[in-house]
C-alpha cells in the first residue's frame, strides 16, 4: 500500500485537504506572508487563518494578547508576596518555587492556570498551595495546538522503554501521513 504524499502548500490547496496534513508553524507563517496575510499568532490561530484563505471565506479576526502586568516581582519573595495580576511565569518567581518545592519544580499547565486567572490579589503562598492541591490530579489533556507534546506522551506510554530519539522517529512518521491514516 502506497501512502499519499503531502501536497505543497499553495492557494490552489483546497481548505479540506490542507486540514488533512500537519503543517509546521514556520511553513504556515512564510505562505500566510506570501499571501499578505497576517502571520502572527499560535500554530492554531494561525492554521484557521490559512484555512480560512484558501476556503475563501472572511479570515478571522487576530486573537487579543493578553494583558501582561508591567509591576515585575524582585527579590526577596515571601509567601505574604502579593502576586500582581497578568504577571508572567518569570525566572524569579522560578526560583522562588524551587527553593520552596525542590528542583522538580515545573510551570505545569495547573500552575500556568493559576498565574492566568489571578486578580491581583493571590500571594505566593496561595500559589504553593494551588501547587500541593493539585499534584494528584490525573495528567490534563494536552490542547490540539500541541499535536508532538500529545503524541511524545502516549508513544511514551506504549514503549516505556523508548528513547527520545525513537519516539522522534516514530513522530516524523507520525506527521508525514494525512489525518485520516494516523492511528
């Protein structure tokens, strides 16, 4: 059985065959620039945007940043630090977790999510105990703009004794067949 291969991404692809193949964000963003749309934003936003031009349908409207907090927390942080809203998962406050959790430490998705809905009235000891309170939940689903990250864990589940390097292989395998033959 021969596989199809991958078409070339241009605007005569249709809409439908284009959501067919993965599509890297740095292919995405040279073809959204050759048709002088914009090329900014996630894989995502930036997929609909090309998906939406070769349909020729209106393109969506660019997604709003998010507001980032312009106070940035300094050394020393204590528990009683009050934690300014939309500020970002920074290096500092990295440390300041590390000291206190050891050096597994990870800004995991639970923790993104906290910093993301603070208010600006959260300290850093209600986000340690955001942190105990969620350590035993089940691994969270994986969103669809991180296809690798989604398929890196469930190869890993299956081969638990792969390596980095094979589970690669088996994803550049992986991405290169349509979505309709990927198990």
């Amino acid at each position: 059985m021969t596989l199809p291969e991958r078409p070339a991404l241009s605007s005569s692809l249709g809409a439908g065959e284009f959501r067919r193949w993965y599509w890297l964000k740095d292919e995405l963003q040279a073809f959204a620039r050759a048709q002088q749309i914009p090329a900014t934003g996630s894989k995502e936003q930036l997929a609909e945007r090309v998906a939406a031009y070769l349909a020729g349908k209106p393109l969506p409207a660019p997604a709003a940043k998010p507001r980032r907090s312009r106070q940035r927390l300094v050394p020393p942080l204590t528990i009683h630090t009050v934690i300014p809203a939309g500020h970002p998962c920074s290096q500092v406050l990295r440390e300041f977790f590390v000291n206190a959790l050891g050096p597994g430490f990870r800004f995991d998705a639970p923790m993104r999510e906290f910093f993301a809905a603070n208010d600006g009235t959260a300290t850093l000891a209600a986000a340690l105990d955001h942190w105990h309170a969620t350590r035993a939940a089940a691994a969270a689903p994986i969103g669809p703009q991180f296809e690798l990250n989604r398929f890196a864990r469930d190869w890993h589940a299956a081969h638990p004794g792969g390596t980095r390097d094979q589970m690669l292989s088996a994803w550049k395998v992986h991405r290169s067949l349509p979505a309709d033959r990927r198990g």
